[in-house]
C-alpha cells in the first residue's frame, strides 16, 4: 500500500472505472423507454422489443435495476473511503498560513539532517581511509616477513 496520496489517486481510479462500467453497460443494455408520445423511438432491435413485451413480467427491468442498485453501493462505499481518506491527510484541518509554516519547518529539519549525514558520511570516509591504510601496512609488513624469512 502506498501513502495517502497514493490510496486516495487509487480510490479516485475506481470509482471512475466504476462510473463509466455502469453508465457503459446501462448504456448498451438498457431497454428504450418512450418519454414523450409524440416523439417516437426508431431505434429499437428486436430484442429491445421483446424486452418491452415482457415488461408485465419484469424480467430484463430487473436485471437492470439490481445493476443499478450493485452500482450506486459500489459508488456510494468509494466515495465513504476517499471521504475517510481525505479527513486523514496530514494537515487538513491546518488553514494555509500553517501549512507552509509546516512545509518550512519540514524543510529546516530535512536541510539539518541532511547536513548532519554529510558530517557523518566525511566521518565514515576518514575511518575507511585509516582502516585502508592500516590494511596497506599490514599487508606491507607481512610481505617483509615473508622476504626476510626466505
């Protein structure tokens, strides 16, 4: 999982991919309904009207609507997270004056440690120099051993 941000770009992706799969199916699935009486529907194809003509039964009525129904808890239960979500970024309840304080505090404390692991990292190159060169000595010193024992 990655961070706030990121879980709410993500949670903001669904329900984009879930509003436009249920307005995409209703679309191609969903049966022409006559609003106006003097403005006729052309467009229908046979199965359209063999929908119409079980109407009495509701038989495709239904399938459309418990989309309809699957759809709207999917969105409604999106929206609560990035809702959630939301309330929980760092900040939120800060006006803008005191989250750039925030942001300069963050950035004098990152500049600080950042000096601070330079310090360190020039420390760990010197001991790394002396560990070298003592390793050279040492090295040094047994390959003398060596010649005079020979």
């Amino acid at each position: 999982m990655g961070d706030r941000v990121t879980q709410l770009q993500d949670c903001i992706d669904k329900l984009a991919e879930i509003l436009f799969t249920s307005l995409g199916v209703l679309q191609r699935d969903a049966p022409l309904l006559q609003i106006n009486k003097d403005v006729p529907i052309t467009a229908w194809t046979s199965e359209q009207i063999a929908q119409v003509s079980l109407l009495g039964k509701k038989i495709k009525i239904n399938k459309h609507a418990e989309l309809a129904k699957d759809s709207a808890k999917d969105i409604v239960e999106t929206v609560k997270v990035i809702e959630f979500l939301i309330d929980k970024l760092p900040g939120i309840d800060e006006t803008e004056q005191q989250q750039l304080d925030r942001l300069k505090e963050l950035e004098e404390e990152n500049l600080n440690c950042g000096l601070e692991m330079s310090a360190e990292i020039e420390s760990a190159e010197l001991l790394l120099s002396e560990v070298r060169n003592t390793i050279n000595e040492l090295i040094s010193d047994q390959t003398d051993l060596f010649r005079t024992a020979l």
